[in-house]
C-alpha cells in the first residue's frame, strides 16, 4: 500500500490534529503537506469549530484508503477524550450503512449520512459543530468560497 498525503494548513495549535499527527508520524508511512495541491493530496484535514470534540471522518477513499490506520486512528480519538464519527455523503440506505458497517469491523461510531448534501451545513443541522473534518473530497463538506476552505489555505 502507498502512503497517503494528508493536507493540513492550520495556523494555530489544535488537539484534534495533533492525535491524527502522532497516527501519521507513527504510520512511517503516510506524511503531511501543508501546500495545497489537488493532485499529491489524498486527504484534506480542515481545521473548522475549536470548541468541539467531534471529529468527522469521511468514509470512500478517505477511510477505505487505508481501513487499518482510521480504526486505529478512532481508537486514538476516543481514548483522548474525542468524539470521532464517520460522515459520509452516501445516501442512509440499509445496504450502504451495512457496508460500512462490516468495514469498520462493527466498531460502534455513529455514521452521518448527508445524502449527497454539503456536509458542514448537514452536520450543524443535526445540531454538531465539527472541530476537524479528515475527507477526500473538501467540496462535498462546503460550497466553493466558503469560509472553512479559506481559512484552511484553500482557494479553489
Ligand atoms: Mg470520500
């Protein structure tokens, strides 16, 4: 398996991110990158609500590209006193949850399901501020322009 580059631009100190950075360190695989480049990036790590303990993980090709790292990575979470939870933008259908399900080995998480809608603005709406989104995709977490992306060095 190759290693995964993780996108971070944080400016100031975040515990959500200093856990996913020990996991990287430890991996001696995948590496970090503070320079935005859609094509070396596999994983956008986007610094959002510092006040939360969420931290919201997407699941296709951000947990699927290495299953074995993000179980232990939401081990990590959780016994640092953090909330890790899968969002998606898959639609709640019983097969889609079930899939995701066997993946994560029935490890109990609560897995968000947006439908295909922006994420960030999904996740307020059930009333959860994320401190630290870990996804693939960053337009699916918010539109083009949003303050997120921009204040995590992004300019689309
Ligand atoms: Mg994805």
């Amino acid at each position: 398996m190759t290693g995964l580059v993780f996108y971070y631009h944080g400016k100031s100190p975040n515990q959500a991110f200093d856990v996913l950075h020990s996991a990287i360190q430890l991996s001696e695989r995948h590496s970090l990158t503070e320079y935005y480049d859609e094509f070396l990036v596999d994983a956008y790590v986007l610094a959002d609500d510092k006040s939360s303990r969420t931290v919201a993980i997407d699941f296709d090709n951000t947990i699927t590209a290495d299953v074995d790292f993000y179980l232990n990575l939401i081990d990590a979470y959780r016994s640092d006193g953090w909330n890790p939870v899968v969002c998606t933008l898959r639609d709640r259908t019983e097969s889609d949850i079930e899939e995701m399900k066997a993946l994560l080995y029935d490890v109990p998480i609560d897995i968000y399901t947006s439908g295909g809608n922006p994420k960030q603005k999904y996740m307020l709406a059930q009333g959860i501020c994320v401190n630290l989104w870990i996804d693939d995709f960053f337009p699916g977490i918010c539109p083009e322009a949003c303050q997120l992306l921009s204040n995590n060095g992004i300019d689309p």
